[in-house]
C-alpha cells in the first residue's frame, strides 16, 4: 500500500518537510513626487509633461478621451488625458 502517512506533517512516515527558501521580500514602491494632478488641467499637453517630469514624475502618458486603459497602478506616472492639446483630466497611476 505504500508509505504511511503522518498526519502530523503530511509527510510519508512523518517525516519533516523539505528545506524551503524564504519569500523575496515585497518591494518599496518609489515615492511619488509631491504634485497635485488638478493643477495640470487646463496646460497645453507638451507644457504640462514637461513640467510633470520637472517635478519628478517617472512617467507620463497623454492619452485621448475615452480611451481604453488597463487599471493597474503604477507608482511614478502621471496621467493626462488631452483634447485639442490642451489637458483635460490629470490622475496619479
């Protein structure tokens, strides 16, 4: 029939269980800069993603009305959405 099983452990014959490596740790997101998305609306779109990087912002993505976009964030973008070139909404993500 087999090796006995240890209920204890779940190991044939009781067993201990296999040596197992620690979990990486869970990474540091990077600090976003200090900015306030609000004041970006209203700014011509080549302007406003100039100033973003000025201010620290790792990346910045102008995208059209009603575009589709994945949800995930992202720590360190900036967001635009641009009609006619000039800012319409602005979000951190």
């Amino acid at each position: 029939m087999g090796d006995a099983w240890c209920s204890a452990t779940g190991f044939p014959g009781g067993a201990a269980p296999p040596n197992v490596a620690a979990m990486a740790p869970i990474p540091t997101p990077p600090v976003e800069p200090q900015d306030t998305p609000d004041a970006y609306v209203g700014l011509a779109a080549d302007g406003a993603e100039r100033q973003a990087r000025e201010r620290g912002w790792s990346t910045v993505r102008a995208l059209p009305p009603g575009a589709i976009i994945t949800m995930e964030y992202l720590a360190g973008r900036l967001n635009f959405e641009v009609k006619e070139g000039v800012v319409i909404r602005c979000w951190k993500g």
